[in-house]
C-alpha cells in the first residue's frame, strides 16, 4: 500500500470517513479519489478502521447517571474540619503537657526571672489567610509561665477557631506542621 | 478542516449543563447518553477491556464534580475525553504489575484481547486489530480520535497533551504503521 503525495488530501480523508467535510471541501476530495488509487485504497482502509474502532460495549445511561452526586467537590483546605480539630488538640495536648511538667518541676527563679526579662515573645500559630479576615492565635514562648486566665484565654480563641472561615497557616511550630495530604 | 458535529461547542450540551445546574437530574441523564458510548469507544480503542462502564462512569462523576472548571473553550465531549484519558492513565499505573501489557519505555502496546475481539469476525477487521493494537499508545490514541471520532488535529493535541502539529505527525506515523502491518 503506497502513500499518495499529496498531503492536504490525505488530511482530509477522516473527515471524508465522517462526512464533516465542508461542501467545497467534499468536491475537493471526491474529484482527487475519481483519479488516485492511493488514497481511494487508503479512504477504504480508514473506513474498515472506524468500524472496528466504533466496536465497545453499550453504556447503561441512567445506571451511569445515577452514580453522579451533586454534593459540591471537596477543596482542599488544612483548616477545614476535622483539620481545626486536629490543631486544637494538638494545642491542648501542648498545654496540658506544659502544665504538667510545670507542676512537677516548678518554675525555677531563673526561668521566672527569664520570663520577665524576655518579655512575652508571642508566637502567631495562625495568621489569617488574605480576605479571610484577621483572627490569630497567640501564646507567649514559655507555657508552663501562662497564668490560668491567659490559659482560659486561650482556649477560648480555640473555640472561635471552631467558627472561624478557612485559614491558611503562615507560620505553624513544627510539632503541629499539618500534613494532611491535601488534594492537588 | 470541519469539525464533527459531537465535538463542535454544542448548545445542547450548554443547555442540559445549565438545566442540571438548576436540578434537573434529568439533564445529566441526557448528557450521560450522548457521550457514554463514545466514550466506552475510546477506552476500547486505548486497549481497556475490563469495566469500561466502570471507567466511563468514574469520568462522569469526576466530570460532573468539576463542572465549573469547564469554560466551554473546547467541546464537552472533548473535555471528557482528557479526563477519562488521565484516569486510564492512572488505572495503568495502579495496575500495572498486574495487567499482560508489555512496556518499553513508554511504547506500550496492549497484547490483551477478550471478548470484544470475537465481535468482529471479518479477516479484514481482525488484521485492522491487531494493527491498531501494535500501535504505541500515543499513536493508538491519536489514530482512534481521529479515525474513530473524527477529532481535529487541534482537539486531539489538547486532550493528548501535545501539539497540533505533533498530532498530525503521530497520526501519520501510526497510519503507515497500520499499513505496513496490513502489508506484512
């Protein structure tokens, strides 16, 4: 089976196979297949292609159709539920592990006079994501310093974290970096 | 060069998106039918063989899930194609070890045939198989949507990931591979 030379012909021949063809188009073709055995042969070829390619088992439509859910796609969001409770687990297991190891040691004069001389050195967890407004969460660096109303102050921001829109994380201490596979 | 008529932007496909945006479970019924079969076409024609509904259906959900990522630039039938065409891909790779397919560095070419093989029962139409099916992959793709479906050089680059003008050649390449074959 040889090729015919002429190119633009032989890109039309699988529109001639699904009669897309425009009229002047079809005339075109038609009049160069009256007088070219190559790509008569290779019109005929393509055809029996088509008819084996169309070979493939009937599709069930509404069986198919059924599967389709209208529940919205998921976006990837870290601080989506359960991500947030994920977070403020992680805080508390902070803060209770701070609380219990104060307990047991006891703040030494250093560290006391440490925390003092220091300053409270705030360490932002969250930082709003841009128009998703301004609510951060904070803590000064020593937790078995905290005094029980900045503890209860700060799970109370815990909570309104709960019924905070989605942030993004700008800066997250290592031992709460959130890897949740989030999808692509 | 004309478009087919399926993959042409279709107001009706425009119409039945919107009506099933406004509830009408009805339209996704619809638009399930009109392209299913094709679709169930092109899996055959990249060698699939086991749950091609299955198959089909994943691109419909997945399709319907991501509507709005759909801007209408190329056909819907076009976008359907690119992504059950990834999720071949991915079944591929999950698969792999498990499927008789011969790999050589990305020359993959499907030496599993089952039942859809004994629908066609000409000499002629089974030479046409295996020919096709000695293809490589890009090639096979490229030859079944143009042949089998009548896609544009321009289409079938955007659903294969590659260029008009590397479309043409993989098809010109894989038709004289066909040929040769036949001639063999």
């Amino acid at each position: 089976m040889t090729d015919c030379p002429n190119a633009g012909i032989r890109d039309l021949l699988p529109d001639m196979v699904h009669s897309t063809l425009s009229g002047s188009d079809r005339e075109r073709v038609a009049e160069h297949l009256s007088g070219c055995a190559d790509c008569t042969a290779e019109l005929a070829l393509l055809e029996d292609a088509r008819r084996v390619l169309a070979v493939a088992p009937s599709m069930n439509a509404a069986r198919i159709a059924g599967a389709i859910s209208r529940r919205p796609a998921v976006r990837s969001n870290r601080f989506a539920v359960p991500g947030t409770w994920r977070i403020a687990a992680g805080i508390a297991a902070i803060v209770v592990g701070g609380l219990t190891w104060s307990m047991l040691s006891g703040p030494s004069t250093d560290e006391l006079q440490a925390g003092v001389e220091d300053g409270v050195r705030a360490q932002t967890i969250f930082a709003a994501a841009p128009g998703n407004g301004s609510h951060a969460v904070s803590f000064a660096g020593r937790l078995g310093m905290l005094a029980t109303d900045q503890l209860e102050a700060l799970l109370a921001e815990m909570d309104d974290m709960d019924d905070s829109p989605a942030l993004e994380p700008r800066t997250v201490l290592p031992l709460l970096a959130l890897d949740e596979g989030a999808e692509r | 060069m004309s478009e087919a008529p399926e993959t042409r932007p279709d107001g009706r496909d425009a119409e039945l998106i919107a009506r099933w945006r406004a509830g009408d479970d009805r339209a996704a019924t619809e638009l399930v039918g009109r392209h299913a079969d094709a679709l169930a076409r092109f899996a055959s024609s990249l060698g699939e063989r086991a749950e091609i509904e299955e198959l089909v259906q994943d691109t419909f959900v997945r399709a319907f899930a991501s509507l709005d990522s759909f801007r209408g630039d190329s056909s819907l039938r076009t976008w359907l194609f690119t992504i059950q065409r990834r999720l071949v891909v991915d079944r591929r790779r999950s698969e792999k070890r498990r499927r008789n397919i011969v790999s050589i560095e990305g020359h993959e070419s499907a030496t599993e045939y089952t039942a859809l093989d004994g629908v066609i029962a000409d000499e002629t139409g089974q030479r046409l198989q295996e020919a096709m099916g000695s293809l490589s992959r890009l090639q096979r793709e490229v030859f079944s949507l143009r042949v089998g479906e009548g896609l544009s050089y321009r289409e079938i680059a955007g659903i294969v990931g590659s260029t008009e003008g590397a479309a043409r050649v993989h098809y010109h390449n894989a038709l004289r591979a066909v040929k040769e074959y036949l001639d063999d």
